[in-house]
C-alpha cells in the first residue's frame, strides 16, 4: 500500500513539472527562442497553429492536474465529506461533456470522469452527494430547455403558431324575415391567425420536508400576427389582455411523487383536458371545440373553459389510475351571477356586462357562479379512456328573454338563472399499424322549468370521432367528424325568430321548440414534421349547420375565426345589435408552422 501512494506521489509531480515546464517551453519557442530572421520567415497562419495547440495542451494539463488533486485529497483523508462537497461547489466548474454527445454538458468536479457526470445527469449511475452539486441556471440534458436551480428545476416551454387561412360564413345565401340579405361580406375572407400560442415557465423547489416540493407555472399567450390588448368585435367586448403576463394557466401549489399535487390559481379544467389527447385538430380551423362542449354554437365553448381564481388536486397515477378534482368559488354577491366576481375583470365565463348588446347592462349573458369540474382517466398504451363532469351554478342567460320580449314575464325572468352541467366518456386505441382512433360521447343539460323548454338550446348530445394515420417518421393524416344533435328548443337568431313566445305580446319573436338546430363538423388535416418540435399543417374543415343552428369554425382560442355575425355593427358594446344568421356553411382551408418547446 505505501509503495502504491509513492507511486501516485510520483505521478502527482511529475505531471505537476510537465504542466508548468511544457508551456513555458512552448512560449519560449514561440516568443523569444528563436532568431528574428526566423521569427520573420514563419507564416502567420503557422504561428495561430502553433498557438492553438498551446492553448489546447494547457487546457489538457489543466484537467489532468484536477484529477490529480483529487487523487491527493483522497489520499490524505484529511477533508471531511461536508468540507469536500462545499469544496466542489465553489470552486470553478468544466463543461465535461464530450463534443460528440450535445447537450450533455454538465459541471465536473475534481476526480470525477466528465462523461461519468453527464451520465449521472441521464440517471444511468447513482449519484453521490458530491455530484449533486451544479451551477445555477445549469442547463439540464435532454430535449426540455431546464435549468437547475437551488434546490430544484425551472423549465421554459412554450407554443408558436401561426396560419394562413381562407375561410367563408357560407350566410351569403340567407335571407331575413323582411327578406334582406346578411350586411357586408359573408364569403371567403383571407386572414392570418395567431393560434393559442403561449410562453411559459414551470419548476419545482425543494421545501425541506420530505418529499414534498413546491411548484408553480406562469404562462402568457402570445400575439404574433397581431397586437395585444383588450378584445372586441362586432358581437362581443371584453377587458381581458389575452397578452397580458399571466393571462393563461397560471399557478402555485405543494406537490409529491407519492401523493400527487394540490395548487391554486387559474387552469383548463380537467373536464376540457380529459379529451385534449382525442383532439389531433387543436388550434386548428377545425379544432373538435366547435362542437364539443360548445353548448350553444358561437365560439365560447362553455364546457372548454379556462377557470380562475380555482383550487385543483391531481393524484398521481397508480396502475394507469389517475383523478383530477377542481373547484372554483364564484366569489360573487349577488344571487343571480350577475356582477363581475371579485379580483376580475370579466364577468365568468364570458365578456363585460353589455357585451354583445346583452340588456340590461350585467353579467346575463352566461355568467356563473360556483363551478366543479372532474376527470377519471385510465391508461395503459396504446388504450386510454376517461370519464368527466362539470357543473357550473347559477348560470344567469337573462340576456336571452330580453332578446325575445319587450316585457319579460317576471317568472321567466327570474327561472333563467339556473345550474347547468355537462358529462362526458371517451376512449382512444392505437393500433399496431400507428392507426389511432378516438371517439367521445357527450351530454349538456340546463335544469330550466318546462316552460322555459322553448327556448333552451343549451341542453343536447354530441359525439366526436376521429382517425390519425401515421405515413412516415415525419407525416400523419388526420380525419375528424362531429355531431351536435337537435335542442329542445331555439331562442331564435336574426333570421329564425319567426314565433310568437309564450305570454308574448305582438313583435316579440322566438325560434320556438322542435327546430332543427343540429349540425355536424367534418375536417381533415395533414402534417410533416420539418424538425426537432417544428411541424408544417394543412387543414381543411366545414361546418354544415340545420336551419337553426349556428355553429361556427374555428371555436376554442384562435386568433380569427369564422362565426354566425354579419357586419352590421362595429361595435361590440350595450348599443351594438349584432345580426346572427342561422343555418351557415362554413368552409375553410388554413396553412400553417407550429413550433413547440
């Protein structure tokens, strides 16, 4: 044993001589070792050769002479494991990884091999507590772009899409009950679209009780083909700066590799997320949410919301089980959801009140209160089902008796604020030919008095089938077909309020009960992936809507859509009159790069 530590006592110094004798040898030869006349005949390009190998065998010595180091410490035993570790943490860090292996750079620390670092990094070995240690703000290996931080991990992701679209409202046809046409153009209009494109931040942060860590999110949407600020159209107004920091899902809260998470903040439900994985169309003009959870057409998608101000538990998976619970209070005073909840700065759910020229001027228009919504999900590739439900309470659509009546009923007034509620089953199996296919069955209802049934097209079925193809390593085909089925009855639009009400006085109007509301949404997309993240898309989608329907394209957050509105009004406030035309063909094609990270 001792002949073995003079052995390595010797190496130690005789490496030690080389590391100092070879540069100071290089730099003679270079600098002042050799004549002027041979200085003068050595070429430039020569001497930047010469001095890059310099540089380079310095960097070698440079490594060699930190593994003998450590070799040395060890040797002595003199410093104790905590004074090592903070030895190693201190002192100035190498990039280890090789160039052949990208990405896996990672800090080394005397006498550890710099691969065997960036394999600990990979989780191949079992670290110990002196390769624990890295750089803040490290790069982490892999393909997420994460860093180390103290005690944790902070990751960015983030979406970028954008489109070229032609899209037609197919209303150019229609006519009115004075038999005027829609105002303005109501076929084909190109346009460019931001789709549901977002940045964002997520990490973990040890709290020192074990094994349970503190997590967070902050996400934004991000305007590429056009300017953020507060919405508007011809049909609707909101507050909301959909660029605003923040403005999507967005939380804090506890979580643990044992128990699952439990955060607070403002999220998708885990209603709309349940199907999210049966959508190959989303952000697309022919995104599912036309249809799903899309109760009375338009493009609110009420069952495919964004919940604020909620707290929501997600359990970890076990044996493909997992549960995802959420609640959000109204955080509202008045009884029937018409004032904007607390904190915010839209009613929930929709717009500001008068939005779309909803009277009188509140949150009557969708509003709600209290909502819960939930998931059980089981997976077990290539099979993946779910079941889901959410409820929202006291849901105020006032708005829509004082579009039918010049003098509402006090009764129907009062019985229009009422829960509604929304369930859901669905299943996605890929087989062994990559043929995926997705199918989801869903039921709305809104619980009214039967005397308001003539006027309620929030309560229906609808069902959505899809099939992806993989082609290649780089190309897929996707084919969708939803159904949205008939209502029990129809508030009637711009040129479908044909009867009289119940208790209606001569001039109001409605759709009335029985009419064909129905609809159905066909769409086909192609992709080619061009690189790591970055996907080309070609989608074509329509909508064929029943003479009272008005289901539209492209529902769910994209940037330009094509909805039931003609351009009769500018404005999207209390004096506005927006026109719905009834009974649409929508057609569309749509171009696009989406880049994901």
């Amino acid at each position: 044993m001792v002949k073995e530590v003079f052995k390595v006592r010797g190496k130690i110094a005789t490496f030690a001589m080389l590391r100092w004798t070879i540069p100071a040898v290089a730099v003679l030869l270079v600098g002042i070792g050799l004549p002027v006349s041979a200085q003068t005949s050595v070429p430039d390009s020569d001497k930047a050769v010469l001095a890059a190998r310099v540089l380079q065998l310095e960097q070698t010595l440079a490594g060699v002479q930190a593994q003998l180091d450590a070799i040395k410490s060890s040797l002595n035993g003199s410093a104790s494991p905590a004074s090592g570790q903070q030895a190693a943490a201190s002192s100035t860090p190498q990039h280890g990884a090789p160039a052949s292996a990208p990405g896996l750079t990672t800090p080394s620390v005397k006498a550890v091999d710099p691969e065997a670092v960036a394999g600990l990094t990979r989780g191949e070995t079992l670290p110990t507590d002196i390769n624990k240690t890295h750089r803040f703000f490290e790069r982490k290996p892999g393909k997420d772009l994460t860093f180390y931080t103290h005690a944790g991990e902070l990751t960015t992701y983030g979406n970028l899409d954008v489109s070229f679209d032609v899209m037609t409202k197919g209303i150019r046809d229609l006519r009115d009950g004075n038999g005027l046409p829609p105002v303005g153009n109501g076929g084909w209009l190109p346009d460019l679209s931001t789709n549901l494109s977002y940045v964002g931040i997520r990490g973990t942060q040890a709290t020192g009780l074990k094994g349970l860590d503190f997590v967070y999110q902050l996400e934004t949407q991000i305007d590429i083909s056009s300017t953020s600020g507060t919405a508007e159209s011809n049909s609707s107004e909101s507050n909301q700066v959909k660029g605003g920091l923040t403005s999507r899902n967005s939380y804090i809260g506890l979580g643990s590799p044992r128990f699952g998470a439990i955060v607070f903040g403002k999220t998708d439900a885990p209603y709309k997320q349940s199907t999210a994985r049966l959508n190959p169309f989303f952000a697309m003009i022919g995104d599912y949410q036309v249809i799903m959870g899309n109760t009375g057409g338009d493009n609110r998608v009420e069952f495919g919301t964004r919940l604020d101000h909620s707290i929501w538990y997600t359990s970890k998976r076990l044996d493909g089980l997992e549960v995802n619970m959420l609640f959000s209070p109204g955080q509202n005073r008045s009884s029937t959801s018409d004032n904007i909840a607390a904190g915010e700065s839209d009613c929930t759910g929709i717009d500001i009140p008068g939005s779309g020229g909803s009277l009188p001027y509140a949150c009557n228009d969708g509003a709600f209160s209290d909502a819960v919504s939930a998931s059980v999900s089981y997976t077990k590739e290539p099979l993946y089902l779910v079941a889901a439900y959410e409820r929202h309470m006291k849901v105020n659509r006032q708005s829509d008796l004082t579009g039918l009546y010049a003098s509402v009923p006090p009764s129907y007034y009062a019985a229009s604020v009422a829960d509604e509620d929304a369930a859901k089953l669905g299943a996605q199996y890929t087989f062994a030919g990559k043929t995926t296919v997705s199918a989801i069955y869903e039921m709305m209802h809104r619980y009214v008095p039967d005397f308001l049934e003539f006027q309620n097209e929030r309560q229906r079925s609808g069902s959505w089938l899809s099939l992806t193809q993989v082609i290649s390593a780089e190309d897929s085909i996707s084919m969708g077909w939803g159904r949205a089925y008939r209502t029990p009855g129809d508030p009637g639009q711009h040129n479908t309020s044909l009867e009289l009400p119940p208790l209606g006085s001569p001039g109001d109007a409605t759709g009335g009960r029985g009419k064909d509301n129905s609809a159905n949404l066909y769409t086909v997309a192609y992709r080619h992936r061009l690189a790591g993240g970055l996907t080309a898309y070609f989608d074509w989608a329509a909508t064929f809507n029943g003479p009272y329907a008005h289901y539209d394209l492209g529902a769910g957050g994209r940037g330009v859509t094509a909805d039931c509105h003609d351009a009769s009004d500018a404005t999207g406030g209390e004096s506005s009159d927006p026109h719905c035309w009834a009974g649409g063909h929508l057609k569309g094609v749509s171009a696009g790069l989406d880049k994901r990270f």
